[in-house]
C-alpha cells in the first residue's frame, strides 16, 4: 500500500511538472468607439457630408489569439501563435483582402532557445514590432490614413514566410525575414524579405526596419492582394512593388516620452503620372517621405496627454507634388491594468493631391475619403485586453 501511494505521489509530481512546462494562453483585444467624421464621402462618391458611426479597432484590431509553448528540454522549447482579427461592431471576421481566413492577423509555429526565435507561417514584419516607438503605439489606426498605411509602421502581414529574430543582446534584438511567392519557373515573382532591429536602453529607444516586396500571382506580401481574389497581379511578376525604409527613436524624459520617425516609401509600378487631382493619392504615388513627431506625457500613472504631428509628401513621378499633414490629439485614461478609455481629435490637410482623410479603420483602408483640402475625426471609445 505505502508502495502504490509512493508510486502515485511520483506519478502525479511528474504529472505536475510536464504540466507546468506546456501552456496554451487565450488572449485578445476588443476596441470599439464612436466616430464623427467632416466631409465624409458619401457610398456613391456623389458627395460629401458629416458621418456618425460605431467603429470597431479604432487604436488596436479586434482580437482574439491562441498562444503556446512546449518544454523540450535542453534550452529548447516548440511555440505557436494563432490570432483572428473581428468587426466587434457587427461580429464579421475582419477579412477584406481574402475570403475565409480564419486566422488572418497571424499563424506560426517555430522553435525558441539561447539561439532567438525561427517562426515559419504567416505573420508581420518587424516594423510591428519597432511601432511601439511611434504615434502606431498611441492613436493606432488613426494616423494610417495620412501615411501609416504606406509606410507599414503598423507591420506588413506576409503569408508563406520565415522568421528568426535574434535573443536581446545588451539591449539589442534584430531580425530577418523572407516570404516565398511560390510560383513555379519564377523564384522572385511574389517574394518578399525584411531585415530590422531595435536598440533599448533604459530611457532610450531606437529602431529600423527595411521591407521589400515583388508583385506575382500569389505575392507574400498581402498587401499586394486584389479585392478578395487572395491573387496579385500576374502581369508583373518578379517586379518590385514596394521597398520601405523606417527609422524611429523615442526617448522618455521623465513622465513625457518624446518620440520621431522617417520613412522612404518607393513604388517602383507606379510609372504614371497622375493629372487628375483625385487620382493624386499616396498609393498611386512613386515616391513617399512621411516624417514624423510626437509625445505621450503622463499627468498621473493612469491619464496619458497625447499628441503628434505626421507630414508626407508624395512626388507623382513628373514635377507634381502633393502633401498631407495632420495633427492629432488625445488622452487616454486605463480604469485598470486592461481596461482605458480614450478620446481623440485629428485634422488632416491636404496640398496639391486628394485627401485620403484620416480615419483608417481595422482593414487597414481609408474608412472615407475627404474631397476637401481639410477633413476633421473625433474619436471616443473604449479599450479591453484578456
């Protein structure tokens, strides 16, 4: 009997142990809010007026995520991650450039040890992660419209890829990246690779990322997607579409984090140039630098003051120019550790090109377009995180 009790409490320490070293966590994101719009485009493009709605992923998408680790001993351990974004305003899966992609935001597995991290799957580029650093980490969606959205600050998703970022070193982390087009006969139709880090150091935060993409039937790069074919386009295959350069830095004086940030966008299709004033977008355009500056000042650990200031200029590939610069304030208030309201206002203007307006909402796309030189956005949600 002593025997078989021993046996047991062995048997269930070993039990407890395996246990300890696997875990699956459930976590996500649910972000709505209440949106005016000036000047909205009206569904027909017929004309414009003053829009009220209910968005959903106004700062951050609307989420849910499945992450996991496993113990394989020796240093070395198996993980995964698998996240859908929603609409939490009407439920629908987030999906507008694909059809039934459940787990559209990210789907990887990969190992982990002294070494860094390999992920293979579908997942984003670094500029995801060095974002932080930039008005992305504060009004999110917000500042897409004005030149986010091109730049990729908020991270290119890339089907078919591998990763493998680097353990911190001394503050440093880097990280490669490259995404197979997987079309036969043609290696570089639809290919893409990403090579960026970032430094850390107490006050100091500093980062760079490079992202380039081809265009090809099935492109790595998802933003090269069209409608919701899932396909890219064939007749320039092997072409570059996007090269992406990004510096950032950010550094916290006392309760203010002041942070800049520069990027080079090339669009190497974009071959044309554009004589009408609504054909002057930032995507049809050749060549984008978007600068920018900003601050988060913390009144108290709860309340953030927020405020930034994002300019681009985009040349048309002739001796047309256009620009687009906004300003954005806010404050964000955390009831707890999971929990914050906010409350935003943006102004974007607009100089010798159209208007993409400001609000960008969770599909990444302009929610409406301003024909106006000026549009305005007020913005006040709340924020959850499980």
């Amino acid at each position: 009997m002593k025997k078989s009790l021993l046996a047991l409490a062995v048997l269930g320490a070993f039990a407890g142990a395996a246990q300890a070293q696997n875990s699956v966590t459930i976590y996500g994101i649910v972000d709505t809010g209440v949106v005016y719009t000036s000047k909205a485009v009206n569904a027909a493009g017929t004309g414009t007026g003053s829009k009220f709605g209910l968005n959903s992923g106004n700062i951050q998408g609307s989420r849910i995520g499945f992450r996991g680790i496993e113990d394989l001993g020796g240093g070395l351990s198996a993980v995964f991650n698998l996240e859908t974004g929603f609409r939490n305003d009407t439920g629908v899966l987030d999906d507008s450039k694909t059809t039934n992609t459940l787990f559209r935001r990210k789907s990887v597995v990969g190992l982990a040890g002294g070494f860094g991290t390999v992920l293979l799957g579908r997942q984003t580029d670094y500029a995801d992660t060095i974002s932080a650093m930039t008005s992305v980490g504060d009004f999110g969606f917000l500042t897409g419209g004005v030149g986010h959205n091109l730049d990729r600050l908020e991270g290119t998703r890339t089907n078919n890829s591998v990763s493998y970022t680097t353990k911190s070193l001394s503050g440093f982390t880097g990280n490669l990246m490259y995404g197979f087009g997987e079309q036969a006969g043609q290696t570089s139709a639809g290919q893409a690779f990403g090579l960026g880090g970032k430094y850390e150091n107490g006050p100091l935060g500093l980062g760079i990322n490079y992202y380039q993409s081809k265009q090809g039937t099935t492109p790595s790069d998802t933003s090269l997607l069209v409608g919701t074919t899932g396909l890219g386009d064939a007749t320039n295959a092997g072409n570059s579409a996007a090269k992406v350069l990004n510096v950032v830095a950010s550094y916290q004086f006392g309760p203010a984090r002041v942070y800049g940030n520069y990027s080079r966008v090339k669009q190497d299709l974009n071959t044309g140039s554009p004589t009408a004033f609504a054909s002057k977008t930032l995507a049809g355009a050749n060549k984008v630098d978007v600068y920018e500056l900003g601050t988060a000042y913390s009144l108290t650990p709860s309340l953030k003051l927020l405020g930034a200031v994002t300019h681009s200029r985009a040349n048309f590939n002739s001796s047309s120019k256009g620009k687009l610069t906004q300003v954005s304030l806010g404050t964000d208030y955390w009831l707890s550790k999971r929990t914050d309201l906010y409350a935003f206002v943006a102004n974007v203007r607009a100089s010798n090109m159209a208007n993409s307006g400001v609000f960008s909402d969770a599909t990444g796309n302009a929610a409406t377009g301003g024909a106006d030189a000026s549009q305005t956005v007020v913005a006040m949600g709340i924020r959850h995180k499980f």
